[in-house]
C-alpha cells in the first residue's frame, strides 16, 4: 500500500498566515459577507490553508491531485470542511457555484495553465472572486529551487547544469511573465493586489527594514513595475 504523505514536499509551515493574508487581500478587494460564502481551493495541499479560512466562511472545498495524511483530522476540526483528491479537469462541481476561489501558487505546476483558468472562470458565480497568486519567469530567482536563471534555460539544459552543480531541487514548473498571465484572465476583471501588499506591510506580517521601505514608494510606481515582481498577486472578478 502507498502511504499517503504527510506534508507537501514544499512545505506545510506558516500556512496559517498564507491564510490570513488571502483574507486580508479579498476583503480588502471585494465587499463580500464572508460568512455567507463558499470556497474553493484548488491545489490545496496538505489543505492547512482551507483549515485556517474555515471559521471564516460558510463552507470551503479542498482540492488536490494527491491525499494528505492530515485531511481526516482537519475535516472533523472543521465541519465545513472538505478536503478531497482530484485533478482540475475531474472536478464536477456545477458552473457558477463558487463565490471564492483560491489559485494560489498553483498555475505553474499543472499541464494546461490555460485549462485551469477557463475552470476557474466556469466555477465561479457571477461576481465571484478568486485570489491568484504565483511566480514571475522574469523574476532571476527561480523560487522553487531557489537557484537564478535556470528558468530561462531550454528545462533539459537547466536540469543537466542543475545536477551538475549538485542541485537536490527538482524543478518542475513552469512560470510566465505579466504580459501572458494578462492575456490568459482576460476574461476576468483584474485587480493586481502587489502595490496594496506593499504598501499594507502591518497588515501582511512583514516587518523587515526592506518591506517597510519599499512601503513608502508611490503606488503608481509599485503599481508599473509588477512586472518585475518575484511574483503576482491578483483579484479576479468574474463579470
């Protein structure tokens, strides 16, 4: 029999602020009741994050290609929570029946980026939320593997490179720049929460001298070099 692993090879720490600062960004974003929403989260993982939001809201689905160990307990903590196994393209939840729905860090890893977001666009209601976060190929550390520009290489180039150099990494996604990710949501109304974050350092857990520096910068400025962010934070709104 396989066991069913217990975390996330990266990773199952502080998830509890992950959570909070999704919150934060959606209330933030949007003028939803959250009590009288229902969630989703699409590639939960070890599913701490939906544990965490569950008191919040009236109900939040879990979703994951793989089990986790620790999704038996977390269901019974939280009674309106359901961790499940399943890919994006199993999913068989009716059109239009989500109010808010979690892609976080996620986009880089499945076979059809593209696929994902026509999904998350299906689920959501109308005006529906979802908070969509991942990396920037432009960004010179690729932070999976915490090495630089190994993402730019052709993947069979950086691999051999990244072995050579003894690299334990395994690097498996596949990141995109502003400029692409806006013409996959297009279809979304798109709010880049970014600047917010930045300018919000309290409200987000970051007291280093570096976030509350960047803090002071413009908004506008903030706001025009996303693009050269580590990553994206957005809002989608469903129209």
């Amino acid at each position: 029999m396989t066991e069913i692993p217990k975390n996330p090879r990266w990773g199952n720490e502080n998830r509890n602020k992950k959570a909070d600062a999704i919150l934060q960004t959606i209330l933030n974003f949007t003028d939803l009741s959250l009590k009288k929403t229902t969630w989703l989260d699409i590639g939960c993982g070890g599913g701490k994050i939906a544990l965490h939001i569950a008191p919040h809201v009236k109900s939040i689905m879990g979703i994951d290609p793989e089990p986790w160990s620790q999704w038996a307990d977390f269901q019974k903590t939280q009674p309106n929570l359901q961790l499940i196994q399943a890919s994006i393209d199993q999913l068989a939840i009716p059109d239009n029946s989500v109010d808010v729905i979690i892609c976080n860090q996620v986009y880089e890893h499945v076979p059809d980026p593209q696929l994902l977001i026509a999904e998350i666009h299906r689920l959501l209601k109308t005006g529906g939320y979802c908070y969509f976060a991942g990396p920037n190929l432009l960004f010179p550390i690729e932070p999976h593997v915490f090495l630089p520009f190994v993402h730019w290489l052709p993947r069979n180039v950086a691999i051999k490179l990244m072995r050579f150099f003894g690299s334990k990494g395994i690097l498996d996604a596949y990141s995109e720049n502003y400029w692409t990710l806006q013409t996959w949501l297009a279809d979304f109304e798109i709010h880049n929460a970014v600047p917010y974050i930045i300018k919000n350092p309290a409200k987000y857990d970051k007291t280093s001298l570096l976030w509350r520096m960047l803090s002071y910068l413009p908004t506008a400025i903030l706001q025009n070099l996303t693009w050269l962010s580590p990553g994206f934070v957005f809002v989608l709104k469903k129209n």
